[in-house]
C-alpha cells in the first residue's frame, strides 16, 4: 500500500485490489493512519471510515507515477505467487519493449486504484521526558455530545478536542 498525497481532510492510499489491505478494507471500511517522529518524540494517529477513490484520481495518480512503477503494477499480481523471479524478469522486458515509446501511455491496471481514510479522530501526542506526555485528541461529535469547556472543547469546522492521560 502506497500513502500517496495528504489532502485537506483525507489521507490517499493507492493498491491493487487483490492486496490483503484492500480485501480487508472492502470487509471492514476503517483504518487508523499512525505517523511517528522518534527524533522529536512526536506522533500523529489517524482513524476514520475507508471509501473508494474515483477511476478518474487513480488514474491521474497512476500517471504521474515514473513509468517504471507504472509497468511494475501491469506485471506484479502483488502478494500473489509466482514461479520465479525470472518470471517477473521477462515479463518486465516484454511490457519494456511495448512501452518503449514514451508518447505511448501505459494503461492503469483495473484492479489498481484507491482509498481515503476520512478523518474521524485524530491523535497528536508529544514525548516528555517526565513521561507525563501530552496527548490532544480532536474527534467529530457524536449528536449527543456537547463540548462542556472542562474536560471538551469546540474546535474549529465542528470538531471537539480534548486533553487525554498519558
């Protein structure tokens, strides 16, 4: 799985359909994102509902990819099985020779496209050294809750946003 471009509100994936990921996401449509920086003792989790990109992004995703990953994905049934490593060798140099002409665009798979994680909650946490970390976690309310100024907090675009324990 590819973490491809980080939008406004989403988080873009782009693999093949026939990946465990994929499988998984098509069964059970969430997904967390954790981001970690050990250097600066920093991380970012995101969780949130998985949904299909168009054929239209994944297309234009595809083709900005170098035309090397783009043949990649033509000949690699990704996690799948195969003979050798010669195999995938040959099949290379055949799609080489085919698309050797870079005016010549290389179709998209059509089991390869994507997902975006729409955010629901997200996590930033700070390492202290006191081990009393910092952890704000903003969500999207549920109906029945509303930010009381003590322990929730309205944030901006109807978000709410909380202190948590280390």
């Amino acid at each position: 799985m590819l973490l491809a471009k980080l939008l406004p509100s989403l988080k873009l994936m782009q693999c093949a359909s026939q990946q465990p990921q994929s499988i998984e996401l098509e069964e059970n449509p969430f997904a967390a994102i954790t981001f970690y920086w050990e250097p600066l003792l920093r991380s970012v989790r995101i969780e949130g509902s998985v949904k299909k990109i168009s054929t239209e992004v994944s297309d234009q995703y595809f083709h900005s990819r170098p035309r090397g990953s783009q043949i990649s994905a033509i000949l690699s049934a990704q996690s799948q099985p195969v003979p050798s490593r010669q195999t995938l060798i040959d099949a290379e140099e055949k799609l080489l020779q085919k698309y050797n002409d870079e005016n010549i665009p290389i179709p998209r798979p059509e089991n390869w496209g994507g997902y975006v994680v729409v955010p629901e909650v997200i996590e930033f946490w700070q390492g202290q050294s006191t081990r009393i970390h910092d952890r704000i976690r903003f969500r999207r309310p549920v109906s029945s809750v509303e930010p009381d100024g003590i322990l929730t907090y309205q944030g901006d675009q109807g978000w709410i946003y909380e202190r948590l324990a280390p």
